[in-house]
C-alpha cells in the first residue's frame, strides 16, 4: 500500500510456540464461527469477497510465502463453507496489487498459478486482480464527480480526515494540495476497492445493485489493518445504501496475531477480537 502516516500497535508480540498447521486450524475454526453468524437464517442473497493479501510489486519472498499460507487458509475456508452451505454463497477470491502494470501482469499472473497450485476450491481463472493504482485514479475521478463525497472530509495541517463527530481516526484518508484537491491515499483507495467489490457481487448474482456482500480481508501488518478498517468506514458513510458486511484481520503466524474487526453494514461500531 502506498506510505501514509500510521499509528503504532503497541501490543508485544510473541512467538507462537505451535506448528503452523494447528494454529491455522485453530483459527480456521474461529472464523468460520464468525462468518457462519453471517450466514445462517441468511434469507437474502449474499456473494463472499475474500481479500486475500495485498502485496507491492515486484514480490519479496517474505510477501509470498504469507501470501501462499493465505491462499491455503482460503482454500480451506471456502472448503468449510461450501460443505456446510452447499453452494448456496457464491465466493470471489480477490487479490489486491500495488505497482501492477503491463510489465509486473505476467510475474503476477505466474506466481497467483503457483499460489493455487493443488488447492482444490480455488482456481487461477476465479480470482480478481485489483491493480492499486487503478483504484486512486478510481477514487480521485469519484471525488471530481461526487460533491457529497468531497465534502465528507475536513483539512487538518494538508491531510483529509473523514468528518464524524463519534469517531475519529487516525489516519488519513488522503492528503490536500495547494488547489484544495483531495489526493487518494490509504482510506480511499480502499473506499474505491470496496466500491469495485460491490460491483463484483452484482455481477456474479447477475444483479444492478444493493447485493449483501460478506467481505473478509486478510493484512499482514497493523497499518493495513487500520487502512482498511478506514476504507469501510468511508464507504459506509459516503454509500448510505451499502450492504457490505466486513471481517478485517490483522492476521500473522510470525507474531501469533489473529486481531479480528466486524461490524454491521450501516453501522460505526466495530467489535474486535483476537482469535
């Protein structure tokens, strides 16, 4: 994700003192738990987007290898979910990319074939590459277009904030330049990722708009919890009408961190926590 300021998590860490697979199917566990809340007695249609990491390009070998470990946990995930359900959710795996371009699709498209190399419930041709750059642009054309949206946002020291009198973040949104323009960072940019993910659901239920989406993001470090739990929070409050459901994790094996985030669609509150 591109560099923005970020506050500071100042839990201490440990080691976990587990093999991988039984921490991974100890947590494998929890959250289908938490998903299944979503799901059951669920009268409407609801589509699931799997966020399954966002990474920059070119990949570094610690990026692939937390991402592969994901893309197992996920296969294993929508295995539980599927058995449970029988098809009645339809799954979007999604990956979300920084620095793609023309040069980086081909390196990107090797290493999503090596991903889901003998998974067996999610395949090459099934997930949807998000190119991060494509969403500022997404995002800096929605703000032009969309006065209401602009104005949800106060100027603090050249940084845009959302404006809540019951909450506050820490983190901006994206910054103000000399003309007064908001630049997409961070937040937005994932306003704008969420945006395209509703569009997805709508698409796979073969619908124009207002499908109930599940959305379960995976981020290795804290600030990208943070950044996301931010994006739905601008969405919400920008698309009245939104009916995605979010679980964000802050999720890693080296550290032993499982720190889970939920909420209502249409709500603020957040309920967190650590499986």
């Amino acid at each position: 994700m591109e560099v923005c300021i970020a506050p500071v998590n100042d839990k201490n860490y440990v080691a976990p003192t587990i093999p991988y697979e039984e921490w991974a199917s100890n947590k494998l566990v929890a959250i289908k738990e938490l998903i299944n809340k979503q799901l059951i007695n669920r009268k409407t249609p609801m589509v699931i987007v799997l966020e399954i990491a966002h990474f920059s390009l070119p990949l570094e070998e610690k990026n692939k290898a937390w991402a592969k470990r994901n893309m197992t946990f996920s296969n294993e995930l929508c295995r539980e979910i599927i058995q449970e359900h029988q098809h009645k959710f339809k799954i979007i795996p999604t990956i979300l990319l920084n620095n793609l371009d023309e040069d980086a699709m081909v390196s990107a498209e090797e290493f999503i074939d090596e991903m889901v190399e003998g998974q067996k419930y999610i395949r090459a041709e099934s997930i949807k590459m998000v190119s991060e750059r494509n969403l500022k642009n997404r995002a800096f054309k929605a703000l032009k277009k969309n006065e209401k949206l602009a104005d949800s946002f106060i100027n603090v020291d050249g940084k845009a904030f959302l404006k809540n009198d019951e909450y506050q973040h820490d983190l901006a949104a994206g910054f103000v330049n000399d003309e007064g323009k908001i630049i997409p960072r961070c937040g937005l940019i994932l306003t704008s990722f969420l945006d395209m993910v509703a569009k997805f659901a709508n698409d796979r239920l073969h619908q124009k708009s207002d499908a109930d989406v599940l959305f379960v993001s995976f981020s290795e470090e804290f600030h990208e919890y943070q950044r996301v739990r931010l994006g739905v929070d601008i969405y919400s409050q920008t698309h009245k009408t939104a009916t995605i459901h979010p679980i964000v994790l802050h999720w890693s094996y080296e550290v032993d961190q499982a720190l889970t985030s939920y909420r209502e669609c249409n709500t603020q509150a957040w309920h967190e926590v650590e499986l």
